[in-house]
C-alpha cells in the first residue's frame, strides 16, 4: 500500500550519530578558527597603521559574526542528530510494545 511507511531504527540512528558527528568536528574546527581569528590576531596581522582601523574593525566584525553562525549551525546539526536518535528510540520502543501486544505478552 501506498501508505504503509517503514523506519529503520538502526539507519536512522546511524544518520543521527553522522550528523553529531558532523556537529562536534565543526565545533572543533570553530575552536580552532576563533584562536586564530580573534581580535588580537586580527589587530597583529594589520598592525598599527591608522588607515587600517576601519578595514581592522570590519574583519573583526565579520570574524565574529562567522563564528556565531557556525555556533549556531553546530548546535542545529547536533539537535537534529538528537532527534533523529531519539525517534530511532521511540519507534524501538513502540515497535517492541506492538511485538510484545502481538505475543499476548503483558508489561
């Protein structure tokens, strides 16, 4: 039928333990861009020439808001990946829950 559906518990466990994945090297990678782009670094690399201040500060915003909108991606992939466990989890249990009620089994 056109409207059974079918979750594989053990597939869709695995897409979510990949997309926290995913989400802790990206925060990892972000650890390592922040050192590394911080403000200092940014003033260090354009030294103290007066014209720079504007094009300094312009990096160091753009730095931050990079930073930020890598943070929040982070946290998406690795809410998105509790998710996805937790329903191979749910859909587990309810199966197992359907089996036992099938069996005549009480819990």
């Amino acid at each position: 039928m056109a409207d059974d559906m079918y979750i594989d518990e053990t597939q869709l466990n695995k897409l979510g333990k990949s997309f926290e994945t995913h989400a802790y090297d990206l925060e990892q990678y972000l650890k390592e861009f922040s050192s590394k782009a911080g403000e200092e670094q940014i003033h260090d690399g354009f030294g103290i020439l007066t014209e720079s201040e504007e094009i300094t500060s312009a990096y160091i915003e753009l730095a931050e808001h990079m930073a930020k909108s890598l943070g929040n991606l982070h946290r998406h992939l690795d809410g998105i990946g509790g998710g996805m466990r937790e329903n191979a989890k749910n859909t587990e249990s309810a199966d197992d829950a359907m089996a036992d009620m099938f069996k005549g089994d009480d819990r």
